[in-house]
C-alpha cells in the first residue's frame, strides 16, 4: 500500500530554533508539494517540485522558509530561524501531474509544529 | 485565477441519512479535474473522489457521488447512509493546467448517532 510518509509526526520547538520536516513522496510519483493548515487560512501551498525541480515557491516566506528535494525519494522543508507565528500543520503530498495521470495529490500524514 | 467556494461551513446529520456538500468554482479553463477530500480528526488528507470536467457521468465510489454541472461550475458532494466515520471536514479542490490544486475553505460534517 504505497503512501506518502512524513516525519515527524510532531514538533514542540523554541522560537529561534531551525526545524527541518522530511517527506518521502510515493515511488514514481514526480511531482511534490508542501503544504501548510491553519485554522485562520486553512490549507497553503508554500512550495511545488516537479521531477526534483522546483516551480513554484511562491507561497513560502523566503527569508526563513527553504525547501528541497536532495533526491527523488526525499523532499525537506526547512524553517531557520523558527517563530510562533510558523505554528501550523505541515503537508507534503504527491502525485503524477497531468501528463501521466489525473492531478490528484496524496498526502502524507503532516507535522504537527508547536513554536513556543 | 481559480476560485473554490464552500458556502456551508459545517453541517451536521443523523447516520444512515443523506446529505449534501456544495461547492462552487470560477475558471475559464475548459479541461481540468474536481476532487474531493476527507480530513477526519486523524488529520489525514483522504481523496474521496475525482470528477474529468471533459466527462458528462457523474463520479461515484460507493457511497460518494458527485454531481457535477459544468456550465454552473458547480460540484456538489452526495453522501448515502451516512456513517459516524464520515465525521470530519470536507474540501473541495480545482486541479486546472498548471498541476496545482486550488481547495476551498473546507466544510464540517457531523454524523450524529
């Protein structure tokens, strides 16, 4: 049963403290998203990669955020330095993109963020 | 830009009802895709189902139908036999050319017992 794995489950960090959320997308699967959920803005997209390659990081505040894909099977999001304000859930999700299948996305099971 | 609206933010019914999520969107594109997910309190993402703008049949997977009417731009969510598991939060989401998906505001569901 291939799923969209995500670690970790959840964070508790100081403000002021780098925060790094790893995601491991679907086997095959070429195009990557971050995503971010708040109540007040609900469901964000910071960051999008298509075969590792990113097009797309215009939602993600670039003085703190970065986002990567190191290899296929791996894609990190970083927050350094961490703020309260950044407290939210984090969703990596995955999919085959429109050449090669329908558009839908597969999430991971989030990270939960706490900054104190 | 696309635009999802779900008017209805939370709703709630008695199991083994029906009930029906809207949801409204604004394109000018003619060939996308319209889902639907599920976020129960596990905070998991689930896809529901999945609507081809370029197709007339209305998606169904069990207990889940759509009903699409393209020309309104309107997609509503059907759920039969309502079950306690179907209680979480409902979203709707545009998926148009560029591979992004646009998702509306979500929609609570309650199945009462």
């Amino acid at each position: 049963d291939a799923r969209v794995t995500q670690t970790p489950r959840d964070k508790v960090t100081e403000m002021g403290q780098e925060v790094t959320m790893r995601c491991q997308p679907i086997l095959g699967h070429n195009t990557v998203f971050w995503y971010r959920q708040t109540m007040m803005q609900g469901l964000e997209l910071l960051a999008y990669f298509r075969n590792r390659a990113p097009l797309d990081d215009s939602g993600m505040p670039k003085d703190r955020f970065s986002a990567e894909m190191p290899d296929a099977t791996l894609a990190t999001l970083k927050i350094q330095p961490s703020e309260p304000r950044d407290s939210a859930v984090y969703f990596c999700a995955s999919g085959l993109g429109r050449t090669s299948g329908g558009g839908e996305q597969f999430f991971g099971p989030g990270t939960r963020l706490t900054v104190l | 830009a696309q635009t999802v609206t779900q008017s209805q933010p939370e709703m709630s019914v008695q199991e083994a009802e029906t009930v029906t999520l809207s949801c409204t969107y604004d394109t000018s594109e003619n060939n996308y895709y319209l889902f639907w997910y599920k976020q129960p309190p596990s905070r998991q993402m689930i896809l529901v189902i999945r609507q081809e703008a370029y197709k007339q049949q209305n998606a169904t997977e069990n207990r889940f139908s759509v009903n699409f009417q393209k020309a309104a731009k309107s997609f509503s969510l059907k759920i039969s036999d309502s079950q306690l598991g179907d209680t979480a939060m409902y979203f709707c989401a545009f998926g148009g050319g560029s591979e992004k998906l646009v998702f509306g505001k979500g929609m609570k569901l309650t199945v009462n017992p």
